[in-house]
C-alpha cells in the first residue's frame, strides 16, 4: 500500500517508517502540507495518514479538504495530539475517514493499516 503521511515531527514519521516497514508498505512523506499538494505521489496514495498542526500556511485539515474539493477519494486519516471537539467535527465535515490522537501505540497504527488494505 502507498501511504502518504504528512507530517513534521521527525521521530513520529522515524516510528511510522519502521511500523509501514513491518507491514511491507511504501512510505511517502512530507513535513507541510503544500509540498505534499505540489507532489504527482498524491494521485497515487491508497492512504492519507495527516497530522493537523504543520508548518506553512495550510494545516492538516485544510490539507485535506483541498484533496477532496480536488475529487481526491483516498482515505484520510488525521493524526493528532489535539483531542478537540472542533477538529473532530471539522475532520468530518471534510469527508476524513479516522481521527487518532497521539500518541498511538504501534499495535493500534498496524491495525489500522491492515483495515485500510485492499
């Protein structure tokens, strides 16, 4: 599976490197969401995997409302430290498919890459 995962922090993307190892997947990442947008890999990602807070002027909310607005079906699945009832509620309005909060143990990160899996 093609995962691309947005994301700044260097030790979350060093965990989801080894865990996406194990599982045999291919990892993308990008540390704000406009270089992500800019890449060609978009188009060819069987799952999103997005924190909310980035660098730049886009955030991981808007990030994914741009894929949708964009025609952009894949899943999304937003990854935060921010357990807030308006993040939640935004992330629905915007057609994402999982909010997780950090930290997320890595047994819960595999299961929910196999659960994604065609």
């Amino acid at each position: 599976m093609n995962i691309i995962y947005v994301e700044d922090d260097p030790t979350n993307i060093l965990l989801l490197e080894r865990v996406t190892h194990s599982t045999g997947d291919y990892l993308i990442t990008f540390t704000d969401a406009e270089s992500a947008l800019n890449s060609e890999m978009v188009w060819e990602a069987d799952l999103f995997l997005v924190d909310i807070h980035l660098p730049g002027d886009l955030n991981g909310l808007d990030f994914a409302d741009i894929l949708r607005q964009n025609g952009v079906t894949t899943p999304v699945i937003m990854i935060t430290a921010y357990d807030l009832p308006d993040y939640v509620s935004r992330c629905r309005e915007i057609g994402g498919n999982l909010y997780l909060v950090k930290p997320v143990s890595v047994p819960e990160l595999v299961e929910v890459l196999n659960g994604y899996r065609g």
